[in-house]
C-alpha cells in the first residue's frame, strides 16, 4: 500500500489577497450608492416637512375663517409663529371668547429642515414668508404664511433645496 500526498485543507496567500481585493473594490462601489440614498431620504423628509407645515398653516387661516379660533397679528388670519402650530391655540365659543382650556393643535410635533443645522432648533431650521413679504422673499414678519428650507444646497435633480 502506498502513501498518497494530499495537499493542507485551506486558502494559499494569493487566494486570500483575491477575495479581500474584491471586497475592497465591492465595497468601494456599494459606498457613493448609501451616500445617494441617504441623501434621497433626507428630500423626502424635507418635501413631508414642507407638506406637513403648509397644512397646517392652511388649516390656522381656515380655523380662523370659520371663527373657531382668533386672528392672528393685526388680524391677520395666518400665525405669529411656527410654534403655536405644534403648542396649540385658543379655541372660542360661539360668542367669540376663548374657551377655558380648548385648544386646537394643528401639529403634533413641528417638523425641522434635515439640511439645517442640526444644534437649532425645529423652529429656526425654516425660512419664513409674512403675508406682507413680496412673492418669493422670506424675510419673516408679523405673521407667517410659508415657509422654506434655508439650504441653499442644489437637490439631486437639480433644484434648490430653498425653491421647493
């Protein structure tokens, strides 16, 4: 009976540097497609962001409208500010006066711009429009009417952040 050589069960050193460059070369392509992802998420919660506080703007002038809450600044039907979205506001009764402890809250949680700094807070994060500002100028005011993203970063197609 003879012997037969068998050779180590195993990778040899060059098979290793194989697998491990195409890993590395894997890998290297994987990483700009999560950065593009990442980003397109971040549009996303910008535009629900948006969407979400226009609503709610919409819905103050409504309320007002209808006489279920008081005007805003000068009379104005729009807020003073972003917070009274979220904190709530006074509702009235069917003479006008404010009812004790009725609010009527448009957000449940203000939305923050994602491309803002990230120390502000959710407020400070949007540029704000005043029902007296030109068209397309946010400067803020008394009253606030729209907002923006005060990015002045371009989208992946190609927009700016604070033209949406």
């Amino acid at each position: 009976m003879t012997r037969r050589w068998r050779a180590p069960a195993g990778f040899t050193l060059i098979e290793m540097l194989v697998v491990l460059a195409i890993v590395g070369i894997l890998a290297g392509a994987a990483i700009p497609l999560v950065e593009h992802t990442a980003r397109r998420a971040r549009e996303a919660q910008l535009r629900e962001g948006l969407r979400s506080i226009r609503q709610a703007l919409d819905a103050h002038r409504d309320a007002v409208e209808a006489r279920r809450i008081g005007a805003g600044p000068d009379g104005s039907p729009w807020p003073a500010t972003l917070e009274v979205l979220e904190q709530g506001v006074p509702m009235l009764d069917a003479e006008g006066r404010p009812r004790e402890g009725v609010r009527l809250h448009l957000l449940r949680r203000l939305p923050r711009d994602p491309f803002a700094d990230p120390t502000l807070g959710a407020a400070a994060t949007w540029a704000r429009r005043a029902s007296t500002s030109p068209p397309g100028q946010f400067d803020g005011g008394a009253d606030i009417i729209d907002i923006a993203s005060r990015s002045a970063a371009r989208a992946l197609d190609g927009s700016q952040y604070r033209d949406w």
